[in-house]
C-alpha cells in the first residue's frame, strides 16, 4: 500500500457538492491499494502513519505524533498513486488493486483507524474535491514493505 500523508492545518473532501469529510489540525492521508496488497501492509501503514513525529513540541522541533496532539486523519482514495509514467505520457494503472478488492482494504483501513483516532473519509471512486491548508508543508511517501522484507 502507498501512502502521501500531508501535515494539515484543515482539510475537507467534499463529493458532488456535499462534504463527506473534514478535520481540523492532523494529517490528510491519500491512500492506495496495489495488487498483492493485503490487511497486514495497511496495518503496518497504519501504524507508521499514526507514529510519524511531525508536529512540532514545545522548543518548535518536530517530535510528537498526531496521537500526541489530539488531531485527525482525513482518508482519501487514492489509485493513481500507482500510476506508472515509465513509458510515454499517458499513466497505466497496472499496478493498481481492482476496485472491489481495494475497497474492502480501504474500509479496513479506516475502520482500525478509528479504534485509535478520529477518522473522517473521502468517498470510494467518487470525483472528489479535496481542500487544505498543509502546515509546513510536511508531505511524506510511505509504502508498505514487501511481504519477503517483513517475513521471519
């Protein structure tokens, strides 16, 4: 799984003119499934995500995770970040998990969130318009590792 997660001061995702998610301060996660993914790489996302030190603490040095700090997670759909760009102009997605199968990885996804945080959605291939205020701006990249990296 394949993750952009954004520092936010605000974020909101609205769909057909209808806001289906919004958070204050946290992080905005723009969340991919890719073929061979499974409920063990978003758990090991998850857990990465949540213990990202980058909000700052007291002396202003980035040390505290949004658990930490009380703030958000804002889930966003996200299958073009397995757009491959190799090869001409035009992305292929390839890479990307079939729609039903990402599906099922993405409400898991945020349903563990939930037990650990408070977690507001996108909606699952709907034409999304996604705003925010990036505080930084802190972007990071996060993949899962492949399954022979985390095996015994």
């Amino acid at each position: 799984m394949r993750a952009v997660v954004q520092r936010v001061l605000e974020a909101r995702v609205t769909v057909e003119g209808e806001t289906t998610g919004a958070i204050d301060a946290g992080l905005l996660v723009y969340l991919g499934c890719g073929k061979g993914d499974t409920a063990d790489d978003g758990a090991w996302l998850l857990e990465k995500i949540l213990g990202l030190r980058i909000f700052e603490n007291n002396e202003g040095k980035m040390d505290r995770s949004v658990l930490d700090t009380g703030g958000s997670l804002l889930v966003v759909s996200q299958f073009t970040l397995y757009g491959d760009v190799k090869k001409g102009r035009r992305p292929s997605f390839e890479g990307a998990m079939a729609p039903a199968e990402a599906k099922l990885l993405y409400e898991a996804f945020c349903e563990r969130a939930r037990t650990r945080i408070r977690v507001a959605e996108g909606r699952f291939q709907a034409d999304m318009r996604v705003s925010s205020v990036n505080a930084g701006p802190v972007t990071l990249w996060i993949e899962s590792p492949k399954r022979a990296e985390i095996s015994p």
